[in-house]
C-alpha cells in the first residue's frame, strides 16, 4: 500500500463513533495516539493545544458532572459557534446536516417529528456515548481563532491516529457548548480557551449507531480551478 493509499485507507474507514466497548484502552495505546497527533502542523510551530485525558474513575466522575450540568444549564461556549447554530443551517449546508442527522435517527429507529427521542439521542452527548475516555482539547487564549484552528488540525490527526491504532473517536462541540463546567471540573485556568471533547475507546461496531458513514461533496462543489 502506497502512502497516499493508506492515507485515503484512513480517511475512508474513519468514522464518529457513538457507541463503545466496555473496556479500558491501555495507557501505552493512548500514548501511543497522543504521539502521532503531536506531529500535527501549526503557526510558527507553536503547538498551542493542551490536552486532558481521562481514564476509569475519572472518567465516570466527569460523566456524571457533566450529565448532570447539562440538564439544567444551556449551552455557552468559550468559541463562538456558527452564527446558524441555534437555528436551522442555509442552502447545502442545511442537506448536509440533515442528511446526517436522519442517517443516525433511522439507523437507531427514530421517527421523524418524535422530539423525545431525538433529544434523548442528543443527550447522548453527554454520556460520551458510554466512551471509556475522553479528551478535551484547549488552546491558548492569546492565540485567539489561530490557536482554534491550529487546535482543529491538532483533532483531525487525533481522529485519524486512533483510526489507525484500532480506535473509535467522536469530536463533540456539544461538550464545548458547557465550558464552564469543564473549566470548573479540571481547574482549567482562564488563560486557556476549550475547543471541544473527543470521546474515544474501542468501537462497539455492531450498535446501530455505528452502522452508517456519512458521504462526502464532490470536487466540483468544493474547488474552483484557475488556470
């Protein structure tokens, strides 16, 4: 397989997974994906993401904090989400969220109008999908958008590199969307900013959840070639 091959190998079997196995990723693993996303690229080499981890009870402490904030609290980021967030996305954009929200609700037996259950699904969110850890992923506050979206870069090599080690992995603003009780949580000082939560561990790969994988646009949507 040429480089360029297992590259695409990645990208194509890559998936967010919402469902895990009831087991433990061995410490020497998850160093293991923390070393290959630390070669991600970024301005001048500043490397500004900082990274908490958690395992076992540490884990299940911050499941239970943060289900409970949920409930009560609405969201409030320390990045500002897209200006569309709270309403409904425009154009393409709009199809495409909606082409992936209704693959998940079908494949876990969702009827379209039930409410309820898709925010029960949601909710989901903040159980991490029963992952057995989770990664939250901060930047510099001076570093401003730079540092969010050399942070960014920084999640997409953790996502691939799980992939590549075995893993499951899900990016989830939704954790984002309550900074202040991670920041709270983890004693995080106010000089970092909270991008997001990756969930992550080994994929339960017969949960319905986990049974479909989202398309992609073509070339010719996205590029615009000059010659």
């Amino acid at each position: 397989m040429t480089p360029d091959e297992a590259l695409e190998d990645l990208l194509a079997t890559r998936w967010s997974c919402r469902a895990y196995q009831d087991r433990q990723v061995p410490k020497p693993v998850i160093e293991r994906l923390l070393t290959l996303a630390q070669r991600t690229a970024s301005w001048c080499n500043t490397q500004p993401w900082q990274v908490i981890v958690t395992s076992g009870t540490g884990t299940e402490r911050f499941r239970e904090a943060m289900t409970e904030w949920a409930r009560d609290h609405p969201a409030e980021f320390d990045f500002a989400p897209p200006a569309e967030y709270r309403g409904v996305y425009r154009g393409v954009y709009r199809e495409r969220r909606r082409a992936s929200g209704w693959q998940l609700y079908e494949a876990v037996g969702i009827e379209r109008g039930d409410r309820e259950a898709s925010a029960r699904q949601a909710f989901e969110n903040f159980r991490f999908f029963g992952a057995p850890h989770v990664a939250i992923v901060t930047t510099d506050a001076v570093h401003d958008l730079y540092g969010a979206v050399d942070s960014g870069l920084y999640v997409g090599t953790f996502l691939l590199a799980a992939r590549s080690l075995g893993l499951g992995a899900i990016p989830q603003a939704a954790l984002a969307g309550h900074a202040t009780l991670i920041r709270k949580h983890f004693e995080i000082p106010e000089d970092r900013k909270i991008l997001l939560g990756i969930s992550f561990g080994y994929a339960d790969e017969d949960h319905p959840t986990n049974s479909y994988r989202t398309a992609r646009a073509g070339l010719d949507e996205v590029v615009t070639w000059v010659e």
